[in-house]
C-alpha cells in the first residue's frame, strides 16, 4: 500500500472512497445524535439526510455507504461510527481508520481518502495522526500468503486528509504510525510463517537481516555457544529436535544516551511446540506455529526502535528451538543446570518457554540490561485467566509497572496485572533440584510461570508479557484480520522511549 499524508480540500478530492468518522452525541440509546467529525459543510450536507434516517447509529466499527455523494468529487461516502462523543479515544480511531480499510478491501476498492477527524480538546493531533496511520497500514494485512489462487485485495493508495493548520503534528504522527504499523506487520509476517519454513535457524537469517537494513548489531549463535554458555535450560528445550537452535543478539546504541540505563527485550521464540514428550492434544496443535510471538515482538520492536533513536541503548535477545519428541528430547524428571547455575526438576517439557526465557533473561543481565522485559505465549492459563482481550503483566517492582502503564496508554493494547509476589514460590519449590517448572498443581498457572521466571532476574526492575491470548485472532474483525496480531511491539517500544526520558 502506498500511504500518503495530503492537505487538500476534501469534497473537490478525488477518490473511489472518502472516509468521515462519525459520533453519537445523544444521551438515551434509542434516539441518538449524530455528528461527523468535520467542519466540511459539502460533506455535512451530502451525509444529513441520510443521518436523520436511523438506519445509522454511529457504534463503533458502524459503516453507512453513500454513492455517488451529491457535492462532492468522491465516487462514495463511507461513514465509519467511533463510538460515543463522550469516550472518543486515539484507540476508537484507530479502529475506525483500519474499518475503512477492511470495509474498501471487501469490495475491492483499491484507493480511498480518509478525512482528518475534528478533535476535542482531549485529543492530540499528533497521536491522533499517528493512530490513523497504525489503523490504516495494519488493516491492510492478510493472511493469505500461501494460498496458491490468492485474490489480492490490497489497497494501492490511502491518503489521510489533513488540516494545514496541524501540518507539523500530523507529518509527525504520520511518520511514527508508518514506523510502528511496518515493525507490527513485520512480527506478524513472521508469526503466519509454517514451522517447516520458520525454522530456528530462518528466524536467526531474518532478524539479521532486519538489522543490517536497520543499522543495527547483530550476532547469530547455536548449539556450541550455547554450550560455552552453560545454557542447560535452552538446551534441554532445544535437543529432541533435528533442527539446532538459535541465539539471536540484536543490539541498538544512540549516539548519546540520556542515561547509564540498558534495556533487555528477551522473546520466546519456540518456532514449533509438540509439547515435547508431554505431547499436546492433536486438535489446535497447528496453531503452535505461533509459540514464537514474544520473539517476534522483540524483532519488531527492535526495528522500531532503530527508526525512532530513542537516547537509551537496548539489547534484544532472541531464543529460539523447536519443542519436539524424539529420542533425544528431555523427559519429565530430567534435572537441569540452567546458565544462572539453578537445577530445576522438569515436571511437564510442555512448560518449556519459562526454560529458554530463563537463560534469556539471566543472559541479558550479563549483557549489561539494567531493566528487562520479555513477551511470550507463555501459558493456556493465562487465556482462561484473562480471556482474550488482554495479555498478562507481572513485574517485581510497583514503580515499572507504573511507567509501563503510563507509557502504554496511547497503544490500544490492553494488559492486566496478576501477581507475582513470593507466596506464591512455595508452588515452584522441587524436592531434588532448586525449582521446579511446573506449579504443584494446575491452579494458578500464569502466576507459578511468571514466578519462575522471576528467579532469574533477580532485582532487575522487569516485566513479564504472557501475550497467549492476543497473539493470534480467532475471528477477523471490523478493523483486523484474523490471524498474527504482532501484539505488544507498540507497548514495548513505549516503554523504552519512557525509560530514556
């Protein structure tokens, strides 16, 4: 797609579609007020009577489409609803621009225009620029890729129709929305890939390349440096399959860093999960494909960050192994060493990301991080916990909780705290080894997951990600395909630019 900012009179543009968002003003359900959000009286005047008709109650994801609009150059009209007045939001909008796009590509509409929405007080052009731009470039993804007679249904050109008199913060927001909506698509090409073409060692080729096109490091190791690392967790996980595993180092460094602190992102990236010899049911195993998520947030993330130069140097680490049952693969009742020197007793191979996560995280301390976060689908438990509208965050310190959440507020990505306080290690304790991998029995799993990674970061101010519910979509939506989501690259992102403040 060839996305463009313009400042040009919207009812003499040209277009196969001009986008309006509209709002519910009223305040009793069964007799709305509609407003557009633009001061455009040919548009107003094209949309009224049919506004007036009730067939149009402005919900959010909502549409209404015109022909052949009177006073206007457009071919149609497409109203989009963001909701209430009231709770208008840069996450509404957001969605509301990729529902124009969702809805154009449904009728195979190749270019469309979207009209810059009037704002309230409460919402800042930038950010608001920026969201459009993320709704517009990520509603443009599908899936599809391996389909032999696949239809593309891509749009050639969208362009926001922006006001002059916000040039400035709209060309600003427009540039980091194309950043963040490229890195996103990037971690969702790369979670639809197949696990016989997504291999540990793939992954390793395309986050180095990614780098090098990026100006960032990068250093791709296996099997051996594993071993001169004492990485027995890693390595457990990683030797029942034929295919080696990978370390993968991405490193970022400003020019000149605002502070000392050194941020670690650490990915799960498990190109295929069996389970191992705690094998997983048949039905729904296809979808582990995606047990590499985390590692793809991370790589996304990381090529955001190498467009935007935050003043904070990061370190982004990747591990990543098949999970397979072989002859060769480790057994429940195994004991190993992990790279910080903890035994632990595996109870179930299927708990397997929590082991590549710990010599992760404990190899990014020694890297230098100051402050960690890592992303993974990391358990089932989580899901039933949370459901799928948010991913699990753990942390072991109030204070980068709260800046996270701080960060985050823009991202419409929504995380909910669970607890990782030290009751709970109790649950992890084994009888012959430091710890175990699996809690004492099935309840609290998310939490006896986060606190086993929790022991190896000792007081490094960290965060835990456990984004199983949001890293694939089930069912497309007004605004989404279904499939790869690339969730938690925009909110990881955040949350380094807040710590190089």
């Amino acid at each position: 797609m060839n996305a463009s900012l313009q400042f040009s009179n919207a009812p003499e543009f040209v277009t196969s579609l001009l986008t309006v968002f509209a709002v519910d003003n009223g305040s009793a359900p069964d007799a709305p007020s509609i407003s557009l959000l633009t001061a455009e009286q040919a548009i107003l005047a094209a949309a009224a009577p049919f506004l007036n008709s009730g067939e149009f109650k402005a919900d959010a994801g909502g549409t209404l489409l015109l022909h052949a609009p009177a006073g206007l150059k457009a071919e149609r009209l497409l109203i989009v609803g963001a909701g209430k007045a009231a709770k208008l939001s840069t996450a509404e909008l957001r969605k509301a621009a990729g529902t124009a796009i969702r809805t154009a590509k449904a009728k195979s509409i190749r270019d469309a225009a979207i009209v810059f929405p009037k704002l309230n007080e409460n919402l800042d052009a930038a950010e608001v620029s920026r969201a459009l731009t993320e709704g517009i470039l990520l509603a443009d993804y599908d899936a599809d890729t391996y389909r032999s007679q696949r239809e593309d249904r891509s749009m050639q050109n969208v362009v926001l129709l922006g006001d002059e008199t916000s040039r400035g913060a709209l060309e600003r927001g427009f540039a980091e929305g194309e950043v963040f909506a490229a890195a996103q698509n990037f971690a969702r090409t790369l979670v639809n890939e197949p696990g016989n073409v997504l291999t540990p060692t793939e992954l390793g080729k395309r986050a180095a390349a990614m780098c090098e096109a990026n100006g960032l490091s990068c250093e791709v190791h296996s099997t051996e440096k594993l071993k001169e690392l004492g990485m027995g967790a890693f390595l457990g996980v990683a030797q029942g399959s034929v295919q080696p595993p990978a370390l993968i180092v991405m490193r970022y460094k400003p020019a000149k860093a605002a502070n000392s602190n050194v941020i670690g992102l650490v990915g799960k990236g498990i190109t295929f999960d069996t389970g191992g010899i705690s094998i997983k049911p048949a039905d729904g195993m296809d979808k582990m494909k995606y047990d590499m998520a985390g590692a793809a947030a991370m790589i996304g993330a990381m090529q955001t960050i190498a467009a935007l130069k935050p003043a904070v140097e990061v370190i982004g680490v990747v591990c990543s192994a098949e999970n397979m049952p072989s002859g060769s693969a480790y057994k429940p009742g195994d004991v190993l060493t992990a790279m910080s020197g903890k035994t632990i007793e595996v109870m179930n191979t299927d708990a397997e990301g929590r082991l590549v996560l710990a010599d992760g995280l404990h190899y990014a301390k020694t890297l230098g991080a100051t402050h960690l976060i890592n992303a993974a689908t990391l358990t089932g438990a989580c899901v039933v916990a949370l459901g799928k509208l948010n991913s699990g965050l753990f942390s072991n310190d109030d204070e980068t909780v709260a800046l996270f959440r701080e960060a985050v507020n823009t991202t419409d990505e929504t995380f909910w705290q669970l607890p990782c306080t030290d009751d709970y290690r109790e649950l992890i304790k084994s009888d012959i080894a430091d710890i175990r991998n699996t809690g004492m029995d099935r309840w609290g799993g998310a939490i006896t997951a986060a606190m086993f990674l929790k022991e190896f970061v000792g007081e490094t101010p960290w965060i835990h990600l456990d984004i199983a519910g949001q890293a694939w979509i089930d069912e497309s939506r007004s605004y989404i395909a279904k499939g790869p989501s690339g969730v938690a690259v925009r909110s990881i992102v955040e949350w380094v630019r807040a710590l190089a403040q």
